[in-house]
C-alpha cells in the first residue's frame, strides 16, 4: 500500500527538492526502501554500512517513534504519514 | 554606549557568577522618584496573565539565563527574555556580525556589521537599549570544556542558539552533570526543531540523536533559514523557559516539536523515554566535558577554518603595524580583520581575530593551509 514519506530540509537535496514522497510498503522498513530505491543517494544519509538506521535520524510514523513501535518491522496502512527528523545543526549558521 | 564586559576568554569570573539576588519588586511608585512611571508598568501586561502575575515576574526579575551562541537563534531569544525582565542574561558568542546575519539575526544592525562587531558585545549594547534593567554579560569566547563552567556560571536554564553539534554535545553532558534544564532548538530552511531536556526526568540529546554528532551536514549556509521559522523556535524555546523560571513544571511541553512553515506541518512527536544505558544521563561519562572529542583546528561553515585560542593576548595596534606590509588591516578594541595580499601568497584569504588570539580564515578549507598562515603572521 501507499504511504507518504515527509522529507525534511537537510535531505531534500537528495530527492530533488521533493518535500514528500509517496511509497509502497507493508512496514516502515519498506516503505524506507522503497525511499532509496527511488533516491539511492539517501542511503548513507540514513543507514549505515550494515543496514540500520542512523543513530541521529529519528523516524516517526503518524507522531510515534518507530523504535518503541517495532522499528523497521512495523505495520504501516494506507493513510499513515512517515516523518524523518534528522539532527539539524542550523542555529546562527553563519560561517561556522 | 555602555561598556560591555571585557571580551575574551578568560573575562568570566573564576567562581561561579551570580547575578543579583531576589529581592521583593518595587512596586511602589512612591519608592523611585525620578522614574516617570511605577517601574513595573513595563511589565504590566505579562503580570496581568494569570500563570505569572507579580510573583512570577520577580522570579523572572531573579534569573539568570545563558544563551549559547547569539546568532539567528540566539538573538531572538535574548531579545525576549530582556524585554520580559529575566533579571541577567549570559550570553556567549565567537562571532563577528556580517552583512548576511542581518536578514534573520534580530538584534543587529548595519553599523555591527560594517564594524564586525562581535556578537556578543553587539547584543550587549541592544539589550541594554530594549531593557537597561536587564544585567547582560557578553562572552566573546568559543566555548569549551575548559570554560564553559566560568562562562554559564550559575544560569538556572541554558538556551541553545549554536550551530553545531560539537557543542550541543559539550552543552548535553554539561546540563545533564549539573542537572540543570537544556532546551535544544535548531532550524533550517522554512523548518526547526526544539526540545527542552530535564536531566533526570526526560531523555536526553544522546537519548534522541544517539551518540554520533552531525551527519547530515546541510546547514543553513546551504540551505538557506527563513527568518520567521527562527523567531517560531526561538519563541517556543523561550516559552518553556519562562515555564521552567517560574517553576511551572506541568505546564512544560515534553515533546519533540518539529514544524516546517512553508509546508505548515507541525508535529509534537513523543520522544524516546531516557535510555537507562545513555552515556550521559544512564551512565553519567561525560566524555565531552573531558574535552576527548575536541579537535583544535575546525572546519567552520563552507569556506572557512576556526584556530581555536591560544591563549595569548593580542597586541591589536602592534600586529596591525607588522601586518600592513602584507595586506589590508582593520581593527578595534574586539576583533582584527586582515585581508592578505595576493603577493603574499594569500590570495582571497581574510583572517578574523580575537583578543584570545582565536582566529577565523576565511577562504580555504584547508586546516593546513589556515595553521601555517597562522604561524607565519601571528606566531605559532
């Protein structure tokens, strides 16, 4: 089934400039790569060599963190919203 | 124009720095003759909202605040807290103002930056022009496990206005060994996130990033902020530590906020419950506070190199006259600016330096190339 995928500033680079993506999927791990099949420059923006998720990309379905949920084992439907909120370092962000 | 503390380094106090006792507000308008009105009329309107009322503004009046890293962020913030009477305001920057901090930077003008006026010492002078009851002191100084104790001094809460996670890191660890409140705020583009961290109640910076700083490296130098979603965040920061000054803990949002104003998504998500196994606040390692994470030469933003301090105080006057023959020199009592010639092999390079001897290079980033550059016209 299809879900959305919200994008978040720092990885709209890599989805030319997509702010969401539609994807199918029955879980969250799916519907993730589903997300990189179709932007394969995400990969090391959001998993490690060995395949987990990255410690600073929080993933949250309709509000809930998806590590208290069943991580990338769980169930996603149709109406279900995938939110990524990276680390955002942007504060002053001048030149440092 | 009011003088500002000293700038540099070493200007905190050793001990811890106090600001100036509760004491009960003075309401009568009898008590202060020459002032044109009963001096807590400015604040008539927030006394007025039930929540806070008299008492809470003598809290306010009763705070000290230090906001970490007056830029965008950080000068909205200041901004609110001054004219809401939070009593002192510590606030900490390594910056100069430039031409491009003005679109979203609230508290500075052309002049700071035609002056490169060091941040801190820019908010300083503003602060007091919005509220001179307010007690502001400005630290120019790139905080470090050796000074941040010196500079935050006894700050009840601690506001996040960086740009980076090393400090953010070093500001988690610290925060959660002193058990003092933390409220994390970034933005990017039309989107930002904040989090209030309540060490030994919620989770903490690693609880929530884990313990592997940055990663996604688009910043705002490339991808722009918008000014409004910077003054969203830094209001919302600013909220729940008014909160947390008063004491109204269940009044305390305890959710990650993430919003995106452009798309108008706004989003309360349940953060993770403190990780009984967490570096910081499960195991109490403050690895950052050791300064075993922090490098002495760092790349800073898209085109430019921090050296961090040395330490070593700077004849601004002397080195302008033994620098002139390489290149263009600017200086004042805050910062020194030096444009290398092109003959001198410095071609597009422009150094910014401190009283502390901390340097900026500008136009390479190449740490090498910003070392020797430093050695070779300030001294290694």
């Amino acid at each position: 089934m299809s879900i959305k995928i919200l994008i978040p500033t720092p990885l709209r680079p890599f989805t030319g400039r997509q702010e969401e993506v539609e994807v199918d999927g029955r879980n969250v791990g799916e519907a993730l790569e589903g997300l990189i099949t179709s932007h394969p420059q995400l990969r090391n923006h959001l998993f490690t060599a060995d395949g987990k998720l990255r410690s600073f990309v929080n993933v949250y379905l309709n509000d809930e963190d998806i590590r208290y949920t069943g991580l990338q084992q769980t169930p996603v439907k149709s109406s279900d919203t995938l939110a990524i909120i990276p680390s955002i370092a942007g504060g002053c962000c001048c030149c440092c | 124009m009011p003088e500002a503390p000293n700038p540099g380094l070493h200007s905190a106090s050793a001990g811890p720095s106090r600001c100036h006792e509760k004491s009960p507000p003075e309401r009568q308008s009898g008590a202060v003759g020459t002032s044109p009105q009963p001096p807590w009329e400015r604040y008539s309107r927030q006394i007025l909202f039930a929540p806070l009322g008299e008492a809470g503004q003598s809290e306010l009046r009763a705070s000290h605040v230090a906001l970490v890293g007056c830029g965008a962020l950080g000068s909205a913030q200041a901004g609110l807290l001054a004219r809401a009477g939070v009593g002192c305001l510590t606030i900490i920057d390594r910056d100069y103002v430039e031409a491009s901090n003005l679109q979203r930077q609230s508290l500075f003008e052309e002049e700071d930056a035609r002056e490169s006026l060091p941040k801190a010492v820019a908010a300083a002078r503003r602060l007091h022009a919005l509220n001179s009851e307010v007690e502001v002191r400005a630290q120019v100084a790139d905080l470090t496990p050796e000074n941040l104790s010196a500079l935050i001094g006894d700050a009840a809460v601690i506001l996040d206005g960086t740009d980076n996670f090393e400090t953010r890191y070093l500001l988690n660890d610290f925060a959660v060994e002193q058990r003092r409140p933390w409220i994390y705020g970034a933005v990017v583009g039309s989107q930002g996130v904040t989090f209030t961290v309540l060490p030994e109640e919620t989770a903490c910076l690693e609880c929530v990033f884990g313990s592997q700083p940055g990663g996604m490296t688009e910043s705002c130098d490339t991808a722009g902020v918008l000014n409004w979603v910077v003054q969203y965040i830094a209001a919302v920061q600013v909220a729940e530590c008014v909160k947390l000054l008063v004491g109204a803990r269940d009044a305390l949002r305890r959710t990650v906020l993430s919003a995106d104003l452009w798309r108008n998504d706004f989003r309360q998500l349940q953060p993770p419950p403190r990780d009984p196994d967490c570096r910081v606040c499960g195991r109490r390692d403050f690895m950052h506070l050791r300064g075993e994470r922090r490098p002495h030469i760092t790349l800073c933003g898209r085109d430019s190199v921090q050296i961090h301090e040395h330490d070593r105080a700077m004849d601004f006057g002397q080195l302008s006259q033994r620098l002139a023959p390489h290149g263009r020199v600017r200086h004042n009592a805050h910062v020194l600016k030096f444009w290398l010639d092109a003959s001198s092999g410095g071609s597009g390079l422009e150094m910014t330096l401190f009283p502390d001897g901390r340097a900026m290079i500008k136009g390479t980033t190449d740490p090498a190339v910003a070392r020797s550059l430093y050695a070779r016209y300030i001294g290694s």
